[in-house]
C-alpha cells in the first residue's frame, strides 16, 4: 500500500509539472504572438482634410517585398519629415498635422503588419527598418527635397534610430517614448521568473532575430554629428522609465533629452500640446533650416 502510494504521489507530481509547464509555454506562446500580431487600426485622415492638409496616398514597396499604404505631402520648404508611428498604432495625424501647417513635407506610413500595410508580422523594430528606407528613398526621388527628418513614437521612435545609424540622409532625429533594448522592454513587461525567458526563448525562435540586435541603445551613438532629441516619461508603463535617460547617455553630441514625470506613454504631448510643437518645430527649423 505504501509503494502504490507513492507511485500515486509521484505520478501526480509529474502530471501537475507536466501541465503547469504545457500552461506557461502557451502562456509564453501567447504572449509573443500578441507581439508579432499586433491589431490593425486603419488610419482615417478626418485630422488632415480638418485643417485642409493637402496629401496623396502613395504605396512604398520595401527591399524584401512588403507593400506599405503611406501618405505624402510636399514641403514648402525643401524639408521633408518621416513620420513613423508605434506598436499597434497607425500613421499619427496629430504630429503629421503639426509639421505639414508648418511648411515641412511629411512621409507617414503604416508599418509592416499595421493598418493597410502589408506583411504578416511585426518585428517591433528590426525588419522595419526596411520599412524606413523605403520611405526614405521614395522622399529623396521626389522633387524639391534638399533635406529629410525623421520624428518616431514608441517602437517607430526605436526603429528610426537604427535606421538613422545606418542611413545618414535622415539629417535630424526626433524619439518620442522609445525603449532602449528589447532585452529591457521584455524584462519591464514581462517581469515573470519563468515566463520572461520562455517569452524571449520563443521569440527569437519565431522570428529568427536575436533580442539584442533590436536594441537601439547599441546603435545610437551612431547618429552623431547629426542630433537627436530624446523625449520621455518617468511614468511610462510601456517602456521603461529609464529608457530615455539610458539613450541620452549612450548618444554623442549634438543630443537633447526632454523627460516629463507622471505622463503615460506617448503622452507628452497630450500634456502640453504648445511646448511640444514649440520644441518639436524648433528643433527641425534650427537643424534642418538653419533658423
């Protein structure tokens, strides 16, 4: 009676580890497909046709196939901005707006996997860097641009400045509400013993890309001498707090860095709308237009 007990006992133990570890790799499997499939929201451009914005769809064809549904509107001033939105979101009117009133040429698009844009997943930064040089050479073959920007929120912000490192026709960078390494960005929100390295184990497995070549932080020195202007929020739940601070140190100069205290992510703005256009305008008229 004692050995069948303890074959009982040690038969159940086996079985409640056997499903708890089936339970966490579907947990961790869910949890990176949440990160490859992000939702498509589907830009509606009600924000430009309100302030009457001129602009023309075009589609950007990507280095490895990918075709992505953009927006383009001419600068007045022979300076065009590249406008990269974030995970799970879709072409900023708010900020194309602002630039375009202001005489810049702007070139929003949705990401691979996002909005109407092709591609079946999202690489949260890596592949889409692809997405930037397309974007990129579509600005530069258009006639009366002697100058390019870029302005990027939250995972479009980390993809331009790894874009920005290898590509120096982007001239001035503007990040708002990056994440510094993907290792980090894992680590903040999945902060689970058994979970967190599952996750990371399978998502590198389903994309074939190792974290730690998703880390703007590696790259960002890269940029100088032309400048970036880092913005945060010490509140921010999406990526770290420390995120921008951890960049600043990392860039080399000409950089600036804007941190705000109990905003949520991407939300500076919301939180002063005139500081941000004054900084945000400021800061592409003096390097890129020489006021």
């Amino acid at each position: 009676m004692k050995r069948l007990g303890a074959r009982s006992i040690l038969k159940i133990t086996i079985t409640a580890i056997l499903a708890l570890a089936a339970l966490t790799l579907l947990a961790g499997y869910a949890e990176v497909d949440n990160i490859l499939r992000p939702p498509r929201n589907i830009p509606q451009g009600k924000t430009l046709r309100k302030f009457n914005i001129p602009y023309q769809n075009v589609e950007l064809v990507t280095e490895d196939g990918v075709h992505l549904a953009a927006w383009y509107t001419p600068p007045k001033k022979g300076a065009v901005i590249l406008v990269a939105h974030g995970f799970g979101d879709q072409r900023p009117e708010w900020v194309y707006e602002m630039l375009a009133r202001k005489g810049y040429g702007v070139l929003a698009w949705d990401a691979r996997a996002h909005g109407e844009s092709g591609g079946e997943i999202s690489t949260v930064g890596y592949l889409e860097v692809f997405d930037v040089k397309a974007a990129l050479d579509y600005t530069l073959a258009q006639p009366n641009v002697e100058r390019v920007g870029a302005w990027g929120g939250s995972m479009g912000a980390a993809t331009l400045i790894r874009a920005a490192a290898q590509y120096p026709e982007i001239e001035a960078l503007f990040v708002d509400s990056s994440f510094a390494s993907m290792e980090d960005e894992f680590d903040y929100l999945v902060p689970y013993p058994i979970l967190n390295p599952l996750a990371k184990f399978l998502a590198e497995i389903r994309t074939g890309i190792p974290l730690d070549d998703v880390s703007p932080v590696n790259v960002i020195a890269r940029i100088s001498p032309r400048p970036v202007y880092i913005v945060h929020s010490r509140a921010d739940k999406v990526a770290p707090p420390d995120a921008g601070q951890v960049l600043y140190e990392a860039a080399r100069e000409p950089k600036f860095l804007w941190l705000e205290g109990e905003v949520p992510h991407q939300q500076i703005f919301l939180s002063n709308p005139q500081r941000y256009k004054k900084r945000l305008i400021g800061f592409f008229d003096e390097w890129l237009l020489g006021d």
